[in-house]
C-alpha cells in the first residue's frame, strides 16, 4: 500500500477511535452539573477534531503492525498518543505559554471555552491517556511487569524527563541569544522526541517485541522526533500562517534560538535529511516492515505543514 | 496509639518520602537545560512541602495497614494521593480559576514561580502520580488486572467523572444562586470525595481486599470527604485568614453557594455530623481496626484548618 493511502486509512481509524473514546466519558448528570461535564467534554473534542496529521497513533499503529499485533487491540493506547499530544497543543496555546490564538487554522481552546476549562480539558486529556494505555495492556493480555513498564515509559515520556521538562527548558530558555545546537537538541528531544519515540516504543511493547527491537524502535523514534522539529523551524519561516493553520515566524518574534536561526535554511534542511538518512538505516534490519517506516521517514521531512 | 501521634508519625514518614521522590527526579542536565529543569522541581516541591495535614495518604497508609500491607509497599501510592492533591490545588489557585494568591499562608505557586511554570509543575505530579502508584503496584507483586483495576481508578477519581470533573462543574455553576443541596453534593462528590475515597479505595487494593470490603471503605471515603467539604464551608465563613492558611470569605465573594448558605452554621455541623456518624456505621464491621477510622472521621470534623 502506497503511504498516502495508509496514512489516510489509519487517520479515519484513529479519528473514528477518538471520537468514540471522548463521547464514552463523563455525563449521566442532568441540570445544572451535566451541562457543565457536557461543556468540558466539548472542549476536549473540540481540539482533538482539529483536523491532524495523527502521526504519532498512527506510529503506534505501524510499530505495532510490524509486530502482528492485532488493530483493536493497540488502536486505544494509540489514541492515548494522540490524547497527550492534544493536551500539550492546548496548554502550548495559553496566555502563560505561548499565547496563540490559533491553532490548525481555527481559534485556539481557550479562546472559544475560556482558560480554565481549556486548562481542565487539557488535563483531562493527559488524565485519560492512562485510562486508554492501560486498555490495551488488557487487550494485549500483557503480564503485570510488562504493562506496569509500558505505563511507566508513557509518565516518562510526559514528565519532568520528556514533554513537560522540555516545554519548561524551552520557556525558560526564551531570550537567550546563547543556546548552542546541544541545548536545542535537549529541548526537542524532550519536548517533541520523547512523544514520538514512545509512540513506537509503545506498539512494539503491546507486541511484546524484543528488547533490540525496542531500542531499534526508540532511536528511530528519536531520530525522526527531531527530524519533525528542525523541519517544523524551517516550515515557521518559510511559509504563510494560511499553510501552517497557526501564526508565521512565531519563533523569530519570540526570538527563540531555533535549528533555523542556527543552522540556517540550507543547513537545516542538510540536518532533517540527515536524520532521517540516520532514523533509516536504524530500522533497517525490521526485514519486510522496513519499507513502510523509510516512507514515514520520508513524509516528516518532506510535509509542508 | 492515639490518633494525634498517629497522624504525627505517618505525616513525619510522608513528607520524608514525597522529598525523596521530587529530589529523584528531573536532572542530569547542565547549563540553561539543567537550571530550567531545577527551577521546574523547585516548583513540585514547593507546594508539597507547604505544611499540609497529608489527610489522603494518611488515609492510603491506614486502609494499607488494616489489610496488613508493609509500609514500604504502599508509600509511594500514598504520596501520589498527595501529589494529585497539590496537582489540583497548584491549579485551583490560578488566575484563571479561583485567583488565590495565599496557600497554606504562603504565596501561591504561581505567585513564586509565575503562572507557565506552576502550571507545568503541577502537570507533572498529576503524571508523576501514576508512577508511583505503579511503583506500589509492583511492590505488592500484584497481578495485571488488579494492577490495571488499581491505575484505571486513579485515573477515575482523577477524570472528568471526578476530581477534574467536579473543578469545571463547580467553575460554571458560580453565581448561579438556584443550585440545591444535590448539585453542591454532585461537585463535591466529585471535587474531594473522589480523591479521599481513591487515597482508601487504592491502601485496599493494595492489600487484595475483598470487594465486599472495597465498597466499605469507598463508602466511608465518600462520607468523610463530603463531611470535609461541609466542613470547609463552615471554616471559610467563621475563622480568619490567619488560621485557614488562605483567603477567608472566599466563597461568600463568588456568590457561590456552599453548605454554610444552603443550610446555616448550625445546619452545616449538623449535617458534618450525621456524614461522620453514617462514615463510622460503614467501617463498624472492620474489627479491631474500625478505631482508628473513627478516630480520622472525628479529625476531620473537629478540624479548625
């Protein structure tokens, strides 16, 4: 199957999948009480309906896929990959982060629901990503030390050593003309490697894969992470807040040192090629998988939003 | 052991034990990412360490010991009660909830360490939280449905059927002056009973209690977690700034209605006192060990703070 299409099949999976996992949630209260749930459960639909790539489900798909993994089983902790990523969008666009009105071309979270119930749905969304990991541990029949691993890999993931440690690096960091390409590298290994890497790691646990395989998975997870990111700093500066569906040049307003500002166009584009050349040759002992995993490599550098 | 020196003891364990899983964490980064990842932990252990009465991991340890479970094995699942607590009262204190600058008599969070870090920091106990009820997990060797039963009702407690759930119902039903005495009981069933009935819920499972047991102290946790709402209420209108740790009068100046404007002061304590009466009838049948939950449920509507 050509990616194109593969992509385009596992989004309506995915997208099919999130919409019933939301809807399943909360209510069952009337007046007063069910229409505030309802409320929340709205904004925690409204930015997972943003219309996304779902490139991290859908590496939890594929790792899994490559491991014989049955659909149904891996599709909830999929989802949960998606969930997490919702969460830090909507955070990411609040007044205290990077206060951004846009998101996917339409209003951000909190500017349609208010922060505080953004900020509730947000964590809601992290809050849930659990709930759906450990579903398909049950329906993978994982053993207690395997599925409270996999568990484990998602807080790490998320924490202080992953997402959440690189956003607080990331804002911390604003202004600083002195970041060197190893403090960048920290940042989005954190902040947008962790979540990708796990993706993978996660649908190759559920597959009870070896741990070469694991690790096989991981560093092509990290490597392609960070691809995302440089490619994501050069799309900021080189295209139209219309393309994008959030605003231009955020970066050089913030005057944020980025893999552009470092590296420049030329060099940035070198680096993302780079590290896909480098993410390849990592799955390249996965045999017949491999194919598909060079072409989700592809699709990373050579996206335009 | 009287329940003073009780409580003494296991908060005197508790707060050792929550230092010891902050300090552990983040790090092992030098320079502009090693100080930003400091400033993050800085944060966590702020609020954790603001001289709380650790009520919800108390209570873990005590459900935890009836069923003769080693201290060990349930402490860290105890201090991810405490960290899911500090995770909602970190954000409860942001301008865009409730805008307390006072916690505990300190400044809030956000006041320290301004609104982006506090609300990262709070992310990553609630993520935290989930490590280390699996660390419990894992120490109790349970198998990997009472293991998943055991996570999945943290992430209940915690969603939007609980703690996250009750904040948005509360948040939208301010100002609305027709709320009745059952739409106060839904918010804070929610908002505090979830998380007081989990601290119980999760000791038990710990200890492979029969569910017969389980619904017991879920009961019990539900009435005393109303009875500390009811409560509340009372303390919010009838004590100082000085003694509550945090703005007193503040849900007088949301117009928001509480058990103290439904029912009075005196209607309030009485109300306090039938729920700790019905919370002690629950735990009768625990034996020897009924004594010591009804000395907690007393604490609890004895309390001035």
């Amino acid at each position: 199957m050509e990616l194109a299409q593969y992509l385009e099949q596992k989004k309506a999976t995915i997208d099919a999948a999130l919409l019933e996992l939301v809807s399943s949630t909360g209510a069952g209260h009337g007046g007063a009480c069910g229409d505030a749930l309802e409320r929340l459960a709205e904004s925690m639909r409204y930015t997972l309906a943003l219309d996304g790539k779902r490139l991290r489900p859908i590496l939890t798909l594929a790792a899994a896929e490559a491991l014989g993994v049955d659909e149904q089983t891996v599709l909830p902790a999929a989802c949960a990959m998606e969930a997490i990523h919702v969460f830090s969008l909507i955070q990411d666009d609040m007044p205290a982060l990077d206060n951004d009105d846009l998101r996917r071309g339409k209003p951000s979270n909190h500017k349609v629901f208010g922060e505080a119930i953004a900020l509730l749905a947000s964590d809601a969304l992290l809050n849930a990503a659990y709930r759906w990991v450990s579903e398909s541990c049950r329906r993978a029949a994982l053993e207690a030390p395997n599925a409270l691993d996999c568990l484990d890999l998602v807080t790490d993931a998320i924490g202080e050593a992953g997402l959440i440690g690189g956003q607080a690096i990331d804002l911390l960091t604003e202004k600083r003309s002195d970041l060197l390409e190893a403090d960048l590298h920290t940042i989005h290994a954190m902040k947008t490697g962790a979540l990708i890497a796990l993706s993978l790691e996660v649908g190759a646990r559920l597959g009870r894969a070896a741990p070469e395989t694991l690790a096989r998975f991981r560093e092509y997870g990290r490597l392609i992470g960070l691809a995302f990111q440089v490619v994501d700093d050069i799309l900021d500066n080189t295209e139209s807040t219309e393309v994008l569906g959030k605003p231009a040049g955020s970066d050089a307003r913030r005057e944020r040192g980025t893999y552009y500002s470092l590296l420049g166009e030329a060099g940035a584009r070198a680096r993302a090629n780079e590290l896909v050349a480098r993410a390849k040759e990592t799955v390249a002992l996965l045999g017949a998988h491999a194919e598909r995993f060079h072409a989700l490599a592809d699709f990373i550098v050579d996206r335009h939003f």
